[in-house]
C-alpha cells in the first residue's frame, strides 16, 4: 500500500528546496505515511477481530441459554401433565380405557 504525495505538492518543495531535498522529504513523508497507514490497518484488524471473537462468545452463550430453556420448559411440561393425570380420576379412567386396560 504505497503513499504518493502529490506532484504539486512535489513540485512545490523542489522549487523551495531543491531537487535532491525534495525527493529525500518527499521519499521520507511517503515512508512516514505508508507506517501509519499499516498501523492504523492493525488496529482496525484487532479491533475486528475482538469484536467478532465477542460476538460469537454471546452466541454461543445464548444458544446455552436456549438449549436450557428448552429443556426446562419441557421439564415443567412434563410435570404439569403428570399432576393432572395423577388429581383427576377422570383422567385415570381415561387413561385405562385408551390402553385397554378398562373396558
């Protein structure tokens, strides 16, 4: 990713300061510039990858925190239905006749 300044800009400091002196400072602001050009680019890169490392830690926290749910609903589900089966003698009845148990 190379910097170029600009041939205005060039131009104007061979006119100030010479040709050689020009290029060495023109040579020296392109370096200078390319380094703070690859700095930044890291930073970002960093910062990209901190936020993305977060965001799936949250993911999978929240798929944790689903599968949990899930599992508690069905829990609860489950022992709801056991004690309405098990305090309603109507249900017991039922229950015998769907298996054949009663006739």
């Amino acid at each position: 990713m190379a910097t170029t300044i600009p041939i205005k800009v060039y131009e104007i400091l061979e006119d100030k300061l010479g040709k050689e002196q020009a290029r060495e400072l023109v040579s020296e602001i392109e370096k200078t510039a390319d380094a703070i050009a690859k700095e930044k680019t890291l930073e970002i890169k960093d910062q990209l990858c901190k936020e993305l490392v977060t965001r799936d830690l949250f993911e999978t926290r929240m798929s944790l925190l689903e599968a949990k749910l899930e599992y508690k609903m069905r829990l609860y589900f489950l022992i709801l239905l056991f004690a309405i089966i098990i305090l309603n003698p109507r249900a017991i009845d039922l229950i015998a006749k769907l298996l054949g148990i009663i006739k």
